[in-house]
C-alpha cells in the first residue's frame, strides 16, 4: 500500500492498493477510484466486534456504516479529498500507542484499526450544535490518516504538564494525555452559555496537535454574511445549523 497525500490548502489522500489491499472509511467519504475496486460496507469494526462496536462508534461522533475499499483483480486506486481547509495527518497505531481525535477526524484507516468513543460530554453550547464535546479512540495495529483544519500546532507536554484548549481546536492527541472539562470563572460566555468559559485541559505526558479553523468556528464567523446574502435568519440559521452538526 501506498498512500500520498497531494495539495496543500484542500489535501487528497491517494492509496494505491496492490491486489487484496483494503482500507476503511466512514461511510461517504469517497472522492474517486479505479474500476477495479470493490466497495463493501459493514457495521462491524476491522477487526469484529459487531453490533455493539458500531454503536461505540456513533457515541464517539462516527456513523454507523463504515466503507470498506479493496483491490481486485490487479492494483487499484482510491482517493479521499479533506471537507474543509486544512491537513491530513499520517499516524501509526499500535499497542502501546492510540490516539484520540476530534469527532470527525478519522479520514481512512488500515484493517486492524478499531473506531470507538473516547468522550462524549454535554456542553450547553450552541457552539457544537447541541452534540456537546465528542472525542474517538483510534487503537489496535495500523496506520490510520486524521482531517485536521486550518493549521496545526504540535506540543509535548511533560508530565503533570497542562494545557487550557478552546473544545474546537483540540485536534488529536496521545493516549497518555489526560483530559477533562474545566470551568474558568468570571466572563460570561454568550456561545456557551451562563457564566464560565468552558475549556479542555490536556494534561502530559504526550503529543497534542491543536487545530486552527474548527467548524464550528467558521460558520460562527459566517453567520452575518450568510443571513445578508440569505435573506433572513431562517435560511442563515438552517445553513449555519447544518455545519455546526457535520
């Protein structure tokens, strides 16, 4: 398998497949592939797991289908192009080391990486579109490729180590990490809600990419010129509504 990721505002991850090859996706996520792929979907997770490993997979911001993608009768190609701005990031996957991602980072994986919710927790926020604060699991034994937008920020915190992270730009981060809600009193938040401004606290060992543009943020910063454009709030809302939930 080989796997390039072309462009660089709006990236392609491209794998060229040798016969027998497979890779996984969310459902939906084709761009483009040869003929000679064959598409399968499933439930279950790579390695099993079924039913139940399906729903883990919702709860953490996934679908309940996932794509599998394989080569048959010779090599084969197929393409998945980034939603947003932004950058696809090559991570390797192992015992010792999963990773956990925004709710819709997981782009494609190798067979053998297992999807499952890491975090889902209620926030009051209009900000996430009523979802609250997702985050997924990547485990197991291959590679997988993460969507990240805007541009990215690497630091590696030292043990006992915290960084305070706005929810959206929290892109992905080391299983060692240790993460939690937390409440900064004395400004009153009107996206959040009530008094507070809500943050992440990511707290070392380990590497955490911080992402810049969330969506949620973008289409915060639309809504003036969408509902001008729209004509009023109801189509303004309903676009604005329909980022905010992808």
């Amino acid at each position: 398998m080989q796997a390039n990721i072309n462009g660089s505002t709006m990236p392609v991850l491209e794998m060229q497949l040798a016969p027998g090859e497979a890779v996984i996706t969310p459902h939906g996520e084709l761009s483009w592939m040869s003929p000679n792929i064959t598409m399968t979907q499933t439930t279950g997770g790579p390695n099993g797991g079924g039913f139940m490993n399906s729903l883990k997979r919702v709860a953490g911001g996934g679908g309940l289908f996932m794509t599998q993608y394989q080569a048959t009768n010779g090599p084969g190609l197929v393409a998945f192009a980034a939603k947003v701005p932004g950058h696809i990031v090559p991570v390797d996957i192992h015992p010792q080391r999963s990773m956990l991602v925004h709710r819709h980072g997981w782009l494609a994986s190798t067979p053998g990486v297992n999807v499952s919710v890491a975090l889902q927790q209620s926030i009051r926020s209009g900000l996430f579109g009523g979802d609250g604060f997702r985050l997924q699991r990547l485990e197991g034994q291959g590679r997988a490729w993460i969507e990240l937008s805007g541009e990215l920020t690497r630091y590696n915190l030292a043990p006992g180590q915290t960084m305070l992270v706005h929810p959206g730009h929290v892109g992905m981060f080391d299983q060692t990490v240790q993460f939690s809600i937390t409440t900064v009193p004395g400004i009153r938040n009107k996206i959040f809600g009530g008094d507070g401004f809500l943050l992440v606290a990511l707290t070392g060992p380990g590497e955490i990419v911080l992402q810049s543009m969330p969506l949620p943020n973008l289409a915060h910063a639309l809504l003036p010129y969408v509902g001008a454009e729209a004509g009023g709030g109801a189509a303004a809302s309903t676009f604005v509504g329909s980022m905010l939930r992808s």
